[in-house]
C-alpha cells in the first residue's frame, strides 16, 4: 500500500466536435495515442437527481424510498458513467494497467484531468463503477480516483511530529440561515476526542470566522484547513466561495483565490478539508473557479471538498476516519479510499463519495511525512467510549440534536447495545429504527445551486453571497414530535378516486394576484369587499378572525371565482367552454386562461379566450400550471414527462424533456422556470436550456412580480427574497406547525394551512416574509375544511378569501379583510354525497 501509486491519467476535452477523452503516454495497438469520443450518460435531470440520491436520507419523501433501491440507483448511475469512461480500448487500457500492477504489488491511480472540460466538474465521477471489477473503482485503496488541478510553486512535503494541528473554522453569520455553531463544534470535537486524548491530533478552533482572525491564526504552525459552514458558486462573482463572516456577523462571500492568498503563505499547510456544500463546484467554464480548485491552483497540495451536504452521522464517521488514517501515516488518496470504505460500511446509504479529492500536479506525491513517535492510536472501545460520553453529556444539558445522531452511529455499529438503545429512545422515542438525518452544512445548500453536469447552470446567488439557496438547517428535534404529512400537491387521475378528489385535489392552489403595488387604491365603479365592522382578536400577539359558522351570504364577489362551470368575477360571468368539472383557472395578461378539469376520471388542460373558446388542448397533465408576469406559461405534460413553456397564444417557446410525469412546475422567476421532484427544487433556464438542482428542499409557490419563493423542509419553513437577484436571501418563517401552501400576490406573506386531523379547531395563517412572523390568523372551527385560500391586494382592504366546507358539506366562498371580521359571500348547495354536484369554488390566479 505504501508503494508509489502507477498512474493512469485519463484527459477529458471538449471542441466543437464534442468530448474527447484520452490517456497520454500510452499507444494503442496500432502505435497511435489512445483516444475515444465520449458521451455523458444522463440527461441534466438525471444527474441532478443522481446528485439528490447520494445525499443525506432526510427528505421525508427520500426516506420512504428503500435504501436498497436507492444505492442500486447509485450502482446503475455509476455503472453507466464507467462504461461511457472505460469503454474501448481505454478500458482495456486500464484493465490491463490494474493487472499488471496487481502482480507486481503495486496499485493504479486513476487521475482526472477535466481542465478542457470544466462543465464536467459537477459529475460525480467518485461513484464510477467498473462492471468488469465488479465495484466502485474508488472503494479501493487500489484504485483510488483523484481529480488533477494544475498548480506551480507547490511546496515539499510537511515532516509531521504528533499531533497534527488542525485549524477548524466553523461560519455562520448572520443573515444566512444559521448554523448551530456550538452543535457543529460539538460534534467535531466528539469525533476526534479519542485521536486528541492519543496526542495524534490537536484541534484548535477559531471563535471569530473573520479573514483578519483566519490570517492572524495562521502566523502558528498548522497542518489542515478544516471549515465548516456555508459555501457555493456564486454566479455575480462566476467563482467559488465560502462564506465566512465579517465584523458585525454578516455574511462575507470569500472566493476560493482570495481564501488561497491566506493559506499559500501557511507554510505547514498542505490539506484543506471544505466540509461546505457546492465546495468543490466549478462555473462550468472555469476548472479553477471552484473553492477546491482554486485552493490547489494556488499551492495547496490537496484539497478534499464536499459536492452535495453531508449527514451529521455520515460526517461523525469522515472526520474521524479521515484524521485517524492520517495520522497512521496512509497517503492522502489511500486514506480518503479508506474513509469511504468505512462510511460505505457504517450505513447503508450512499454518501460515501461525496467528498472530492483534489490534487496538485506539481510537487511531492504525498502531502505529509509522519514521524512515528511510540504513539499509540487509540482502540476501537476508546472511540465508543468517547462518543458515548459527548452524547451523554449533549443529553445532560438539553442538546438532544447533537447527541442524537452519535447514538445513531452507536447504534448502527452494535445493535445490541442496551444503554445506547436506551438513551435513543429518549431522543427518537417514535421512530430509533430509522432516525431523520440533519445536514451538517445547508444543502444545498444554502449556498448557489449545484451544477447538474455539461448542460446544466449553477443555481442563482444567495443572500449577500451564494449561502442562501440552499436547505435551512434542520431545526433541533423535540422527542416525540411528529413531522407534518409531506404537502401533495400533484392533482390525481384515477377515475375511481376522481369525484372524492375533487375538494383536495385544488386544496393547494392558491390564488395570486401580480399587483406590485403594496398599497393599491380602490379605484370607482369596482366591487370591493363590503367593509366589515369591528377589529381581529390579538391571540399570542397574531390578529386574529374568527370564521363564521352563521350567517347570510353578501353575494359580494371580490374576486374571480369558478363554480359549476360558470367562471364568475367580480364584473360578471361568462360560460365555461370546457367539458368537465373545473379544478383550477389560471388567468393570463390580455384575458386568456388556462382551465384545468376533471372529466370521465382524467385531468386536462386547456388554453381558452376570454369568451371561453378553445385556443389549444393542452392534453393530459399531472402538475400544476403556473405563469410569468409576461404571459407564458408552464406546465409537466402527464403523457411524455415533457416540461413545456408556451407563450398567451399556445405556442411552444421552450420545453425540457425528460423531467418525468412526477416533477411538478412551481413558477418562474424572470426567464427561469422552477419545478420540484422527489423533494428537490430544480432550476431551468429557458434561455440557455441548462437544467440544474436549485435546492434539496420543496418550493411550494414562487411569485415572479416580487421575485419570492416560499418553501419548507420537513417542518421548516422559509422564504427566498430576490430570487436570481445579487440581493437574494433566505428568510426562516414561524408557520407553527402549519403546512405551507403558497405565497401572497404582492410577496408580502406566505399562506399556510393544514386539515384537521380530528376535532380540533385549525387555522389560516399569513406569515410576513420579510420578519419571518406570523402576522394575521383565521380560526377555523371544528368540523370545517379550507379548500383553497386567496389573497386580495385590491380592491381594499386586504382580504384572505377562504374556499371553504361546513360540516354538513356545504361550500362557503368567505372574505376575513385583514383589518376587520369574516363575512360569508356565497353558499351554494351542499355537495356532501351527491356526484353530480359542482366542485368547491375554484379561486382562479393570475
């Protein structure tokens, strides 16, 4: 294993012809160069949600997928990219060099050169698999892969007496979503302390995550660089960052060149450890605009980068390892190979290859020399021991989110473990088989989006940098709680189930009005909502309205609404020209609109003028439709899985193949289209048609007026403020408890609501984005249903109007003006048992 590695370097390029791979230095039988042409073998899609496969199991949606399906997943993604790779007579190549140096005692390094080919950056070419090996070809000290970084002035080898000393900077500034700086260092130190208690490592970690602080600690002896926190590409500046803070605790986007000015001048530095999601992420044009490149390209010797976040218990097991195998002398590429062997063996999910190695070309082969001191490493009780200890002392003051995924670990590596069980259940008293799992570094990203390979673009920047496109963390789990039911929002097609899905089958969608102005006048001869008298109840500080349960209705039509057919407004009605029972109406600029309805047990589209007519039959479809400020609109067609744009009058102006009949559109922000899958937000951009993950969280409404997007993970909720804009920023929402439906028409609120799950009384709830608090609150009494909810912005006052079911089944369309009580405004027949009756009012959008 300490023998030096054969290199087997394979150079991947791109002309206008399209890829090329080749290996220099080695001939083919006919004595020329070997050379191939080369194909990626997924779809942008594809990779995006292969990138989403590999992460952390914590999307509720992900961790009802069996995990053997899942890394069977990975295998078959894996087998295709190795095939496409080691193909031809470059896969004999490598074969053979493997053999060879099988029988000579030696081992093969498969280095990556993808400077001709930096939009090939974002693959994960960690998780190729060789058919013929029948293995990953990285799980293998044998045959380690790194990804080569051209670099000059890299200094010589470090000899390094124990401890190692390991500078560790862990952000999170501000106006990010926060990290739990104390959890985070917690962890780390929980991780390592039997390697620290050995005298093989020495932990220091920095109190201020400032660039002055990082340069004055830097003037001491330090061997890695270990940052934890936000990171991404951010696409104002075109490079890399991280995200460290500045001297009033705002966020401070630090590109990888500026961060290697510091650590080039180190001399003792030859490792950084980027624990930082979109780490090693470059523009797709660049090779050296990632941070990990940057890093290299600058001098550092190696550089080990995180492509998607890292779960804590995946991340307990990579420090551990990582330090404990280097300080047994392994070089850098067998000690990552042994690290992923040993995260590949301590949990049956994927994240194994997440982390990046990326290595210089010039310089010494390893980074480190260690002199072996007497030193003993620590036993594998010692370690236990250890852990055991940090998760009883988390325990002991209330900190169940740092000891809960140590007894995880614990738990995972001895079942039988009674006292571990014990404390567990304590923890995760609902569910010890199979605990939710919390990134230690925002997904996502808080930062930019990832990058979805050759045809993808980096997602759009984040708050004051690119740390706020990404997944909020986790909040602390509370034992017992449970997780609100995962929001469905895709409109279901049986014909069986048809009639009963009628109510909540449109329960999500929410009424927007594109008004830009916060504060808009009521102008004469317009129907207004009928000023009602008297004032909210302030109820834990929220104003607060009672729904009525008594009463006349007003006939006061605020708003567009449709029922039995008839599209009814504020200024009249007209009759539908669709067959079917309506379930949505979406209005577009110059009166045209898209009506969805249900008929003999199918969902279609159709486009119709303003008299009703039939412009164009949008077919089958399985998502909502959702449009721009400028007209167009978009869709997932239900037969091909094609995500298709068309303009006012019908016509295709763009379209995506290939998302599959499950994504579902949730609106645009300028010319880029937004759609989730599986649980992930995917950003298109429809002028360059480049698809990539936007963030490893479901997007539940965007309003492109305002460039607002609200959203939620599990039971966090939160807002994204100036999406693809320099100023962007992601704001954590109160819903308490509440399921997020959508976002108001003037992007001042977000709207949640949940059903009943008994008797108890519900509520509507509008959560100001820009404060994150709740700010006005509908009681809903026991035994009625909300449907749909709209909002209001004009005429005034401002109005949540509520689509409503009684307990004896008849539909109320009700106005609560934020400002004053709840009237009834209509009430048709009851429905409750009767299939030939209308659907619930649809409350149309524009």
């Amino acid at each position: 294993m300490n023998d030096p590695y054969v290199d087997f370097d394979v150079v991947i390029s791109r002309d206008d012809a399209g890829y090329s791979v080749r290996v220099p230095d080695r001939n083919g039988p006919g004595g020329e160069p070997l050379a191939a042409p080369f194909s990626l073998p997924f779809s942008a899609t594809e990779l995006a949600g292969f990138m989403v496969a590999v992460g952390p199991p914590r999307v509720a949606s992900r961790r009802l997928v069996p995990v053997s399906e899942r890394v069977g997943d990975v295998r078959e993604l894996g087998q295709r990219l190795g095939d496409a790779l080691l193909s031809g007579a470059i896969g004999s190549a490598f074969r053979s060099e493997v053999e060879a140096a099988t029988r000579s005692g030696r081992d093969v390094r498969l280095r990556l050169d993808l400077e001709g080919a930096p939009d090939l950056q974002p693959v994960p070419w960690e998780y190729l698999y060789s058919a013929e090996l029948g293995r990953f070809v990285t799980l293998s000290n044998r045959t380690p892969i790194i990804r080569q970084v051209k670099a000059f002035g890299v200094p010589p080898p470090v000899v390094v007496n124990p401890p190692l000393q390991v500078l560790v900077m862990i952000s999170s500034p501000s106006d990010v979503p926060r990290l739990a700086v104390d959890r985070e260092r917690q962890l780390l130190e929980a991780t390592t302390k039997d390697l620290v208690d050995a005298g093989l490592i020495e932990l220091v970690v920095l109190d201020d995550a400032t660039l002055p602080a990082l340069q004055r600690a830097l003037l001491d002896p330090f061997h890695v660089f270990h940052f934890v926190g936000h990171g991404g590409f951010d696409r104002e500046l075109d490079q890399g960052v991280l995200v460290l803070e500045r001297d009033d605790g705002t966020a401070h986007r630090v590109t990888g060149a500026r961060l290697g000015t510091l650590l080039h001048d180190a001399r003792d530095m030859q490792l950084a450890v980027l624990n930082a999601c979109e780490g090693a992420r470059s523009s797709g044009r660049d090779a050296f605009s990632g941070v990990g490149q940057a890093l290299v390209r600058q001098g550092l010797p190696a550089v080990v980068a995180m492509q998607t976040e890292i779960s804590d218990r995946a991340a307990l097991v990579f420090s551990h390892e990582l330090y404990s195998f280097l300080t047994r002398g392994l070089g850098i590429d067998a000690a990552i190979c042994e690290v992923r062997k040993a995260m590949a063996t301590s949990d049956e999910a994927s994240e194994w290859g997440t982390a990046v190695l990326l290595r210089s070309t010039g310089g010494s082969d390893e980074p480190f020399t260690f002199v072996h001191s007497g030193v003993a490493q620590p036993g594998e009780q010692h370690r236990r021991d250890s852990l055991y200890a940090a998760a009883k002392a988390a325990l002991a003051t209330g900190a169940t989110e740092t000891a809960a995924p140590i007894l995880e670990q614990l738990a995972a590596e001895k079942p039988d473990d009674a006292e571990v069980t014990q404390l567990l259940e304590q923890v995760r008293p609902d569910d010890t088989s199979a605990p939710p799992e919390t990134p230690t570094s925002p997904v996502a990203s808080t930062g930019p989006t990832t990058q979805a390979g050759p045809t993808t673009q980096a997602g759009p920047t984040t708050q004051s940098g690119p740390a706020t496109a990404t997944t909020p963390p986790a909040p602390p789990s509370t034992p017992g709680a449970a997780a609100p039911p995962r929001h469905q929002r895709r409109v279901l097609v049986a014909a069986a189930a048809a009639a009963l899905l009628l109510v909540t089958a449109v329960g999500a969608i929410v009424w927007r009005n594109q008004s830009e102005s916060p504060t808009p006048t009521p102008s004469a001869g317009v129907t207004g909502f009928p000023q009602a008298t008297g004032s909210p109840t302030t109820i834990s500080g929220i104003p607060t309205v009672d729904l009525p349960t008594t009463g006349e209705p007003t006939g006061a039509l605020v708003l567009p609404y449709a029922v039995d057919g008839d599209f009814h407004s504020a200024a009249g009605s007209n009759q539908s020209g669709s067959d079917g029972s309506t379930l949505d109406v979406l209005r577009l600029p110059g009166g045209n609109r898209v009506v969805t309805v249900t008929s003999n047990g199918l969902v279609k589209m159709v486009l119709e003028d303003p008299g009703g007519t039939t412009i164009e039959d949008l077919g089958h479809f399985r998502s909502r439709v959702e449009a721009n400020r400028g007209g167009r609109f978009a869709y997932v067609d239900g037969d091909d899985g094609r995500l298709s744009v068309r303009d006012t009058d019908g016509r295709e102006v763009a379209s995506l193949p290939g998302v599959g009949t499950g994504a579902e559109v949730v609106g645009f922000a300028g010319p880029a289209v937004f759609f989730t899958d599986n649980g992930t937000t995917f950003r298109w951009d429809t002028t360059t048609s480049k698809a990539a993950e936007w963030r490893q969280s479901e997007m539940v409404a965007f309003n492109d007026s305002t460039r607002t997007a609200v959203g939620g993970s599990g039971t966090k909720c939160f807002a994204v403020v100036g999406v693809d804009t320099p100023s962007q920023a992601t704001k954590d929402l109160d819903c308490q408890g509440l399921e997020l439906k959508g976002v108001t028409g003037d992007g001042r609120y977000a709207i949640a609501w949940k059903a009943p799950t008994g008797p108890e009384q519900s509520r509507v709830l509008l959560i100001d984005t820009t404060t994150g608090k709740p700010a006005f609150a509908v009681r809903v009494p026991s035994g009625s249903t909300v449907v749909q909810v709209g909002y209001r912005t004009r005429p005034v006052p401002r109005t949540l109007v509520l689509s409503t079911v009684t307990p004896d089944g008849r539909n109320r369309l009700v106005g609560c003006p934020t400002d004053g009580t709840c009237e009834i405004l209509t009430e048709p027949k009851p429905t409750v048992g009767d299939p030939e009756a209308p659907p619930p009012y649809v409350i149309a959008r524009d």
